[in-house]
C-alpha cells in the first residue's frame, strides 16, 4: 500500500503473509520460521522505515555480519529512502545507523553481541536467526536485558538451521508462552514465486536441506553438508612411504583467507596440512613446492582470483599440478564428492579443531538469486573444506597413475 505521511508518498508493499505478521498480530514478541525468499528481510527492512517515520525509537536490527548489514540496507532500505526528502534522513555506514527525522535504528553484528549492550529499545529485529542464536549469549546476555524498558515490538526470524536455541524459543512461541506469538511459512506462501521456480530450485537439493530451506521444517543437522564428520577422525601426519601415492589440494589465500595445502594418500588418510596467510607470494609458492615434492603429490591448485601465476610458477617447476577453476557448478562437483566419501568412510582426517569446524560449519543454502551455493557461512572460513576436496577429487582423478617418479626442475 502507498502509506502519506506529512505529505510523502513511499511505495511500501506486503504481501498477505507479511501483514499478518507485521498488522494484524496483536503480540508484542513474534517468532516467525520461513522458507528462504519468503520475504522477511524485505518485510522488516519497510516495517522499520514505517516505525521510525511514525516516531517510534531507537531501534535495533541484528544481523549475521556487517557485510551483510550494508549489503540490506542497499538493497532493501535505500530504495524506500530515497523517496523521503533528502534532508530527514541519514545512513551513517560506519557507525552503522539510520536516521529518519531525527529517530534512530542501530544495525548491528552478531559477531560481537558485547558491544550491543547497555542500551534499550524500543523495536528489536532479529534476522536470520538460525544463525546468530547460534550463540546463546547474544539472546540471554544481550538482547533479553533490552527487553525490559520499554516493552518493545520483538520479532525474531529466519530460517531454521538445524536444532538449538531458535527452535526452543519457536517452540515455545508454538505454545503460546510468555505471551509470544507463532507464524510458519514455506517459500511456497511467497506469492511473488511461482511453484515453478521453487520445484527448479529443489531439483538438485538434498531432501532435508529442502525441508529446512523450502518447508522451513528444523532437522537435525539438515544443513551440514558433511556427515559423519567426527567419525573420520584419526589420521595421523606421516612422511612419504615409498609404497603410497599421495594427492594434494591447494586454496590459496584472497584478502582474509588462508592459503591451506591438504595431501591424502591413496586410501584418503590425510598426512599433511600447511594453513598460512599474510606471507609474501614467493615464499608461499616455495613452502607449496617444497610439500609436494616431499610427497610427490599429484596436486590440484584453485585457480580463482589469484591462482593463475602461482599454478604456473609451480608448473615450471616441473611438479605434476593442475589447475581447477571454481565455479558454482566446479565447486559442487567436488564438495558432493567429499561428502560421498565421509558418507561411505572413504577418507580420514586429522584431529584439527580449525579443519573440523570447518567441515561442521560448511553448509548447503538457497541464496537470495534463488540458486544452490555450498560455502561456510558469511563470516567464516572455508579454506581447509577447498584444500580437502580438491585434495579428494585429485585422489579420484588419478587413481591408478601410481606413484610419481620425481622431474627435477
């Protein structure tokens, strides 16, 4: 609906499923479980331009990372904003803060849920809240504290990710505890999707991924790509064995990354992990040279970003590297073989706590353009998870070549 006020038209719309959350809910605390693309982030993001136009302040949005804060206010508020004259409002990107005639919404992080407290407000947002009630201390320590000022509007939402502390508050919203009301939606209920575009979606999606993502159902575990994580682990570092063949993979470091090198003998035991980050190029492409002639490894490189000069650099060496280019179907081809091999205990790991939190963090997930994407979640790393399946496709894709008999340069 177009809503006036003092004179301003601003094209805000919502769909049947969003008002009955946003209007036609009399709760003050709402709990909503939803399918991706439902339409939640859209919906919040006017409903918070709306209250603060209304003079209801200061509010607090809490999202998983800050990238993704003025990825939303890009794509959502600024839109509606700049209908409103320019001089009643203000974003302030590095404080993180909107301002409409003079009231006030702090976007924050959860990554750092400390730095939240010590106010009151009288709106609270949560987004994606599968995610960032991951930690518990945000929701005890920092957002049930605000609460008790001013009463505010509370609605907490977003897609299930497995169990945990945002199926226990659903749960007890489902009820109808402590005065929290409930609302579950599919990414059907959208009716700006077409069926056809979401059975597309679901074609190449496992089941219970698209129970959690499309049916917004909360699985165990649903959105671990890897299973039977723990249960891999037990290898060992070992040396070269002049009876083994042994296969590397290689991610190399852009910006914040690491550059990690992973090697597997040919029964899948890992023997070898190099993680860094921060080193000068030519020292890198020494320590990555000097572990695949330790071992003699057959080696797969990524060459996204910055790959291209190193993989040739090390192929005039004369080790036996290729290339493999990441792309959005590349990367599921060897990440749906990684997880085959710890379905089927074909492989074992190290006992490494960055290594295994990777694996358990990496998730499969419905981005906002609708297609299928395996990574870590937005904040988090995913350079051993690469260095591994590359690692493993290189085992498959030169079974049987047997071991190298080393060229020297």
């Amino acid at each position: 609906m177009i809503e006036a006020r003092a004179n301003i038209e601003i094209p805000i719309y919502y769909h049947p499923g969003q008002k009955r959350v946003f209007f036609d809910c009399q709760a003050k605390k709402r709990i909503v479980v939803k399918g991706r693309r439902w339409g939640l982030t859209r919906g919040m993001a006017n409903l918070a331009i709306e209250l603060l136009l209304d003079g209801v302040s200061p509010g607090l949005w809490v999202d998983t990372v800050n990238s993704n804060i003025d990825r939303y206010v890009e794509r959502y508020f600024f839109p509606i904003l700049r209908y409103l004259p320019p001089a009643i409002w203000m974003w302030r990107q590095q404080k993180k803060e909107l301002e409409i005639n003079g009231h006030k919404l702090d976007l924050r992080s959860a990554d750092r849920p400390e730095v939240i407290e010590g106010f009151a407000y009288r709106f609270i947002f949560l987004n994606e809240a599968g995610i960032i009630l991951r930690d518990e201390y945000l929701w005890h320590n920092t957002i049930q504290p605000m609460m008790l000022d001013y009463d505010p509007l509370v609605i907490i939402g977003g897609t299930p990710k497995g169990s945990g502390l945002f199926k226990l508050l659903a749960d007890q919203a489902q009820e109808g505890k402590n005065g929290w009301a409930y609302f579950h939606f599919t990414s059907f209920d959208n009716p700006y999707l077409t069926k056809s575009q979401i059975d597309e979606l679901m074609e190449d999606m496992p089941e219970s991924v698209a129970k959690q993502e499309i049916y917004a159902e909360f699985i165990s575990d649903a959105s671990r790509v890897f299973k039977k994580v723990e249960k891999a682990i037990g290898a060992r570092p070992e040396p070269k064995k002049s009876d083994k063949t042994y296969y590397a993979g290689i991610d190399l470091a852009r910006l914040k990354d690491y550059t990690v090198v992973i090697i597997l003998d040919q029964n899948g035991n890992q023997v070898y992990i190099d993680r860094f980050n921060l080193i000068d190029w030519a020292i890198q492409r020494e320590r990555i040279a000097q572990a695949l002639r330790d071992y003699r490894a057959y080696a797969l490189i990524d060459l996204t970003g910055v790959g291209d000069p190193i993989y040739e650099d090390l192929r005039n060496m004369g080790l036996s590297i290729e290339g493999y280019k990441l792309t959005n179907e590349t990367k599921r081809h060897i990440i749906q073989s990684l997880m085959v091999a710890f379905e089927t205990e074909r492989i074992k790991i190290f006992d490494d706590k960055i290594l295994v939190n990777e694996l358990n963090n990496f998730e499969c997930e419905i981005t906002e353009s609708g297609s299928i994407r395996y990574s870590a979640p937005e904040g988090y790393h995913d350079d051993c998870v690469i260095a591994l399946a590359l690692a493993n496709y290189a085992r498959q894709k030169y079974a049987g070549l047997g071991p190298i008999i080393w060229r020297p340069e």
